[in-house]
C-alpha cells in the first residue's frame, strides 16, 4: 500500500469521527521516523447550523451616545443580531461636559467604554469602532470607514440590516459666521472640554510672560462665550468660579485683568427656562462680575478680535479675546443631510420621524437623538376620519357618548388633544360642546367638531435637543423592539383612523422630569415637574445627588463623587496635563 492511498483512507476513517472528537494518529515510517496526523473538528470552530432554526435579524445601531447607549442597555439582545456602529467607543455623561473644562471632574470619570456596557447584556452585541458615511435606505445597507490612525489596509467596509436605528447626534450649528470655524472652541463632545481647559490654561501663562502689555494682557484674559442657552450659562459659571476660586491664587498678578462676556442674541439669557429662573441668573452673572450682553449678533470672529452687531441700534462692534466657546444650537451632520436628500426630506433641518420614531418615508429605518424629531401627527388631518368613527349610526351627528368612545383613542394617537384640555382646564369635551349662550348641546356635526378641535393642533412643538429626551427615546425603542414579534398578533397601540385595525404600540410620549441650570458659587436653578421653581444652595445639591444618581456606571459614579470631594479639599487642577 502507497502512503497516498494509505492517508486517503485514514481521511475517510477521520470524517466518520463526531465533530467533537479529536484524533491523534502515530504512524511509522520505512526510514525510521514517526509522522503524527492529527484531526481536531470542535463546534466552536465549526457551529453546526441548524437549518430548522430561524435567523435572527439584523439591527445595525449607528451612535453611542445617549439615545443608543439607552436603547442598547434595555434591549434584549438575544432577540437580534446586534451590531453597533461609532467613530467613538465610549458613552459620556455629556450635561459635565462644562465642567471637564475647569478642572472640576475630570474627562475620564464621565466616560464608559462602549464594550464595558454591551457586555453585560443578554445576547451578543458586536462593536466597529467606525464612522458611517452613507446609509442605503433602498438596498438596506450602511457604509463605514474606520477612523483609527495608521490602520493597515482601507478600513472600509459595509453592513446589512433589517432594522437600522440612527443615533448619530448633530454637530455645532456656526450659522455660516465667517471665523467661526477657525477660531472658536465648541463644547459637544469630551474631545471639546479638554481643549477648553488647555487654551484656559495657556491664556493664564501668556498673560504673565514680561514681554507683553497690560493691554495684551487683558486680551489675552477675555474670555467670550456666544449663546445663552444652559450649556453656555455653565461654562461661564464654571469659569468664574475657576478663576475665582483657584487661578487667581496661581497668578495674582493678573487677578485684576481677568473678563467673562456671555454673548446672547435673545433678550434674556436661560430663555427656555421659568422666566424666574432666567431673571435670577441675569442678577447673578451681574453681581459676579459676569457681562452679559443680549440682543446681539456675532457676525465674524477673527484670531483676535470678535464682532458683534447690536440689533437695537444695528451698529457694530469688535472686541479683542483670548478664547471664544460657541454654544448657539446643533445642526444636522453632512452623513444625514445625503440621508434626507435620498429619501425626500432634503427640505427639512432635521430628520422628520412620526409618533414611534419610524423615519417617515423610509421602512424599517428608525432615528433617536439630536438627528431627529418627532413629527407629530395633527387631528385636524384626520378629522374626517375620527367623526366617521365615532359616527357609528350614520347619522351625520355626534352625541358625546358617541364621541366619548373614541376619546381614549384620540388621546393616544393625539396628546395635544390631552395637552389642550389640561392648559384650558378642561377635564373633557363635554364643555366644548356649548352655543354661543353657554347651552350645552345635545349633538354634534363635523363642523361643530372641527370647531371644538380647532385649537388643539397649536399645541404641539418639538421636544429640545437634550440628554433627557434622547435617553427616554432609547429606552422606548428597546422596548418596542423586545415586543415586536408578541405584539405582531396582539396589537396595542391605538386605532388606526385612517383604515382599519389598531397601531402595533402606543406612540412615544415624552415625560419631563426637569432641567437644572447650575450658576456658579455653589448655587443652581431648578425647573421641575407641576411648574415648581427652585433656586439657590440646596438646589445645587440636589443637583449633586440628580446627576451623580444618572451615571450610568458605579464606576464613574464614584469617579465623579470623589472628584468633587477632592476639589473640595484640593480645589482644581490647573496644569497642562
């Protein structure tokens, strides 16, 4: 017998063998030495594919911020195949963003790596460090490229999905100002509040080189911040106590020369806030020393100087800095702006998706987050359609019991309707259907109906681009998603007016828990639910206890506590570390 004949039948021998065996066969050969031939088949190396067994689908989740990180935590993966698509491997605790930049928590404490959290979830989520680049709405597929310096090889690469959720945020909105680009640091990612603290830090010691004059230096201390929104208030409120509270110890003799100008083209600063709130900080930032300078317009930021345009005199006027922060609002990145222009929404800023966060015109394609908002559907679209179904009898008119058998409809399918009724008061429609005398009558046509609804629709605006928002929208998505296959036979959301059978959910709604405004000096402003209003020290330790209590980690909830007890004790860090 040949060796080749003989080796061919110790192959026919070894794939009789289960795949879990493992074989080591010694055979000795005519010139004295011994070969061993050895077979190992595991299933792990080679799973065994059950072809009874249904394939999971695929859920591509562009976006590790707060929307997908939310959606990731609560969704079961063991459902789907889950694979998560970012230019960043870390969630972080973005509203301490601004107090990265002074020191007062340090960057690595409010950030937790992507793969700490998909871990610990049931099912395997698979991670690509990567930023997608075009998304196929119609071939259902995403295109990547890897933004990890000195890769070897290309780095591109593409993922099919049968549900593709987009979280990708949104990017500083310069309102096309010349300079601004160039000049000006920006506060929306960790990246951002490291820089801010190393240029605070470089103003500092240019300011006390011998060659410059005092007027240089009082350039060089100025600091600017445009927008007067919460994320610019807290910086200019971090800063101040920064410079207060540690630097001018460090450099006493520029202590005098220092300046915080908070630039704001609305009348009031905070003006999203309780207008208490919003006036208390104005009278703080005052006090402190803090310019703030509203109703005016940046129109160019140079290398030196910034120039704002006053929009009650129209007259322009320019000022020197050392560092300017732009906080003034989002705007769409370049990725979802192809996005919309593919699926016909070219003419919107921003993402449009309906009332279960579905993209509107586009199937099985979902956005969460600062990319989107909900566009909420009007009753007044589908009036036609709500009369007809509670019409029941074919009558042409309405009585309210008619009417009321359809409420908790309505009221699922169009919660401005219940926001309505709660800002006039109402506890039902009942005292909408009156005459002109006050009479209430007995039934209804579809034009007393439209009547009735006519200003329900006003009501109605978009949610704010916040953490808060974002987080919640993940968390009913993962939801939506863990029932998806049970509630494709047991519906639960309200009727469909517009045809028949019922909605597979009920639609997102949005509950406020409030926003907090920190001012500085250990004291912060508060706006919480049942239009409860609070100021001062006690408010800023609830602040402490809210936002340590959010992390979303024990570990960097304790790398946050003991940063504050630490710059209690040791005050803040000022090297260019």
């Amino acid at each position: 017998m040949t060796i080749a004949s003989f080796f061919m039948r110790v192959s026919k021998a070894l794939n009789s063998y289960p795949s879990s065996s493992h074989l080591l066969l010694l055979c000795t050969l005519s010139g004295g030495g011994v070969m061993a031939y050895s077979e190992l088949q595991s299933e792990a190396e080679h799973p065994r594919i059950d072809a009874n067994e249904p394939q999971k689908k695929k859920v591509v989740v562009l976006g590790t911020g707060w929307a997908a990180t939310s959606l990731l935590k609560g969704l079961d993966a063991s459902l789907y195949d889950v694979q998560v698509v970012s230019p960043r491997n870390y969630f972080a605790f973005t509203p301490l963003l601004p107090s990265v930049t002074c020191g007062t928590v340090e960057a690595r404490s409010i950030v937790e790596p992507v793969r700490n959290i998909i871990k610990k979830r049931k099912g395997e989520i698979k991670f690509w460090e990567a930023e997608c680049v075009k998304i196929d709405a119609a071939n259902k597929k995403v295109f990547c490229q890897s933004n990890i310096e000195n890769l070897v090889g290309s780095g591109e690469f593409s993922l099919d999905y049968d549900f593709l959720v987009v979280a990708v945020g949104a990017q500083v909105n310069t309102f096309n100002t010349p300079g601004v680009k160039e000049n000006c640091h920006f506060l929306k990612d960790v990246e951002d509040a490291q820089k801010i603290r190393l240029s605070v830090i470089d103003c500092f010691e240019k300011a006390v080189l011998p060659s410059l004059s005092e007027e240089e230096r009082r350039s060089n201390l100025h600091f600017v911040v445009v927008g007067g929104g919460p994320t610019g208030v807290e910086f200019a409120a971090e800063l101040h106590d920064y410079v207060q509270e540690d630097l001018i110890k460090l450099y006493p003799t520029v202590k005098d020369l220092v300046k915080i100008t908070l630039i704001q083209s609305g009348d009031h600063i905070l003006n999203m806030f309780d207008e208490r709130i919003s006036s208390f900080a104005e009278q703080k930032f005052l006090r402190d020393g803090i310019k703030v300078q509203t109703g005016c317009r940046v129109v160019n930021v140079g290398d030196k100087e910034i120039t704002v345009k006053v929009k009650s005199t129209g007259e322009d006027c320019s000022v020197p800095h050392g560092l300017i922060v732009w906080s003034t609002g989002i705007s769409t990145i370049p990725v979802i702006r192809d996005f919309m222009e593919e699926i016909g929404q070219a003419k919107r800023h921003v993402l449009a998706t309906d009332e279960w966060l579905r993209v509107k015109g586009c199937k099985d394609v979902y956005a969460i987050g600062d990319c989107s908002t909900i566009n909420q559907r009007k009753i007044m679209d589908d009036i036609l359609a709500v009369f007809e179904a509670a019409d029941k009898d074919h009558s042409g008119t309405l009585t309210v019991e008619e009417f009321q058998d359809v409420m908790d409809d309505i009221l699922l399918r169009y919660p401005q309707v219940q926001l309505y009724l709660k800002r006039k008061n109402l506890l039902d429609f009942h005292t909408l259907w009156k005459d002109s005398q006050g009479n209430e009558k007995k039934e209804i046509d579809i034009e007393g109906l439209k009547l009735a609804l006519s200003h329900v629709d006003s009501q109605m605006k978009n949610l704010p681009a916040t953490a808060q928002v974002a987080a919640q929208e993940g968390e009913y998505l993962a939801r939506c998603f863990n029932r998806m296959d049970h509630c494709e036979e047991h519906p639960e959301g309200p009727r469909r007016f517009r045809g028949s059978g019922r909605h597979k959910f009920l639609p997102f709604r949005y509950k406020h828990f409030g926003q907090f405004a920190p001012l500085g000096g250990e004291q912060a402003a508060a706006e919480l639910p049942g239009d409860w209003v609070s100021i001062g020290h006690s408010t800023q330790w609830l602040w402490y206890s809210v936002y340590a209590s959010k992390q979303v980690s024990w570990r960097t909830r304790y790398l946050v506590l003991s940063d504050w007890t630490r710059r209690f004790i040791f005050g803040r860090d000022s090297s260019r570390v």
